[in-house]
C-alpha cells in the first residue's frame, strides 16, 4: 500500500474510531502492520506520532464542543473526549490554544456577542 493510501486510511480510522480507546498497538492491527513498523511509517508520513495525533484530533472536537454547547462543563466535555484527567486535558488544550478552556470559550463567545452587535447595527 502507497503511502498516501495508507495515511487516508489511517486518517478515516482513527475519525471514525476518534471516541473509542485507540491506542498503538489498536491501530497498527487495523492496518496489518507491526507496532514499532507502524509508528515509524506514521512518524514519517504525518509529523507525529500516532498518540500525539489522536490528542490532538480531540482536542479539536473538544474546542468545537466548548463553543457549541455552552452549558456543558468542561469536565464533562474533557471526560466525553477521551480525557481522563481534568489537568491533562487542560495542559493540551493550552498546548495547542494558547489558552485554557475556559478562557477560550470566554474568549469566543465574546467575539460572537460582538459579531452579532455588529450586525444588528
């Protein structure tokens, strides 16, 4: 299988599975290769390593999810995306956002009251 093709597939797994408790080994199997094997070719395909990508991957769910319902905690958020520990989730999501959580959804419901003055205006 070609690269590309291998990472297509990978990439459609792993959305579709993003919920589940993917790991490594869980994912290798899917695509017929040895973990080690699989970790490199996915390391040289995509930039990252498997884990670090399906973080990542939720973590971008999560932040749609922060904007879209506003009355979900973000414990309830953080545990429904895969993440275990409050702590853990927020320092990735400032890893990728620059910002905790809560300050981006502050943050962005903000720009959204503003957008709507400007409109109504």
């Amino acid at each position: 299988m070609d690269s590309n093709k291998m990472s297509e597939k990978v990439v459609d797994f792993i959305e579709e599975n993003l919920m589940d408790n993917l790991n490594l080994d869980t994912i290798a199997n899917e695509m017929k290769y040895s973990k080690y094997h699989f970790h490199r070719l996915f390391l040289a395909e995509m930039g990252c390593s498997v884990v670090d990508y399906i973080r990542r991957r939720r973590v971008i769910r999560a932040a749609a999810s922060l904007l879209n319902s506003n009355e979900k905690k973000v414990t309830t958020i953080s545990y429904s995306y895969g993440f275990n520990n409050i702590d853990t989730f927020i320092r990735c999501f400032k890893k990728y956002y620059g910002v905790t959580p809560s300050e981006y959804r502050k943050i962005n419901v903000e720009s959204i009251i503003l957008y709507k003055e400007r409109l109504v205006i």
